[in-house]
C-alpha cells in the first residue's frame, strides 16, 4: 500500500535544515535572552550538558541506560561542534520531534518526549539564550550501544508509542497557577523522566507517574 510507504518515509526520514551561514550569528532581544535563561535553569539544561570540569553546555556527560551509555550534546553555539549553525527552526524541530538539524533522529535521553509540549514562543527564548553562551569546541564522545540500539531508525518506533506531541491540554477546573505548575512540569521541567519508573522500553510507566525513579549521578 503506497500509504504505509508514505507514512514509513515520513517517520524514517527527516530531512536537514539548511545551516545558517558561517560566523553570521543571530542577534536576539535581551528580553528574550532574560526569559531563556530563566526556561535553562527551569530545565536544568546545564546538569546534563555540562561534563564536570568542562565549560558550561558544552555537553559530553555520560547518560547511563539500560541499553548502554549515550552522551549529551553540544548545546554552546560552536559552529563546529555545537549548535552555532543551527537555526531556529532546527533548533524547534528537535525541541518538538526529536530530530537533530541533519535529519537524525535523537536518542530519548533527550526527553523531547516532554520538550515536546513547550510553546513556540519559550522555544525561543530557551534558543536565545543558547545561542548567546560562550561558544566551546568539544566533540561529543561515541555513544556506547550495541546492536540494534546503535541503529537510530529503531527509534521512529519508539516515538510512534511514546511521543505524543502538542501542548498540554489546561484544565479548567484548576487555577491559572496550577496550569503554569502543570505545565512547568510536563514540559519543560520533565520532572517525570527522573521521577517515574520506566517500563522494558527505557519510557516512562505513565500508570505510575511521579511515584519514583532511578536517577544515576
């Protein structure tokens, strides 16, 4: 059926964003840059891109899983091994979809599976404020995974049952103060990730949500 092949391109292939040209930074509005740092500390960005004795955001901390050990990335705006050719919308895609800028797809130890329900407009301040840090050159080390972890295509399956995108639904019966707590929490904050048990598939059990986790220092 064309259709299943459609959809299986869909989910397999995602296509690159063009980079942005060489040493042409954006510029950003200081309110903006304000409001990203505020969403970074909210998402504690630095505890899983920082590498003890390495510069801020510049990534290569070891991400244990049960299926072996990934390392966080390069979020500093290095041209080269950061993220300093990526645009906006590079950067949105993989907030949303979890899809890095040259159309692979990312490994969950990036919970994009709850970056997923941040607003476009915190997705650019928190990108505002990325893009401005202070560049630093550090390659990412090799993920250690075996076969058939080490095959990043498995991971459209994954998302197929663990991602659900789009914003989180507000409840009407609750305060403004509960939804922005709710949101805080689903979203940006992924307090889930750390605190709910995860099933066979390293994704969060979400008939025990919030009732505990493994978290690996």
């Amino acid at each position: 059926d064309h259709r299943v092949g459609a959809v299986a391109v869909e989910v397999l292939y995602r296509p690159p964003i063009h980079p942005l040209p060489a040493g042409q930074a954006p510029h950003f509005d200081t309110a903006m840059i304000a409001h990203g740092a505020e969403l970074a500390a909210i998402g504690d960005c630095g505890s899983c891109h920082t590498a003890s004795g390495g510069k801020p955001f510049a990534g290569g901390v070891a991400v244990p899983t049960p299926f072996g050990t990934i390392y966080s990335s390069n979020i500093t705006p290095d041209e080269k091994t950061g993220i300093g050719r990526w645009s906006e919308a590079a950067f949105e895609r993989a907030m949303q979809q979890g899809v890095s800028r040259d159309g692979h797809l990312l490994y969950p130890a990036f919970p994009y599976d709850h970056f997923t329900h941040v607003t476009a407009d915190d997705d650019k301040a928190l990108y505002a404020f990325l893009m401005t840090r202070d560049p630093a050159e550090s390659r990412t080390p090799a993920n250690k995974l075996g076969f058939p972890f080490n095959v990043r295509a498995i991971l459209a399956g994954w998302n197929l049952l663990f991602l659900h995108p789009g914003p989180i639904a507000e409840d009407s019966s609750q305060s403004a103060e509960w939804n922005r707590g709710a949101y805080l929490v689903e979203g940006l904050g992924h307090c889930a990730a750390c605190h709910t048990p995860h099933n066979g598939f390293d994704a969060e059990d979400a008939s025990r949500a919030e009732a505990g986790g493994s978290v690996i220092d």
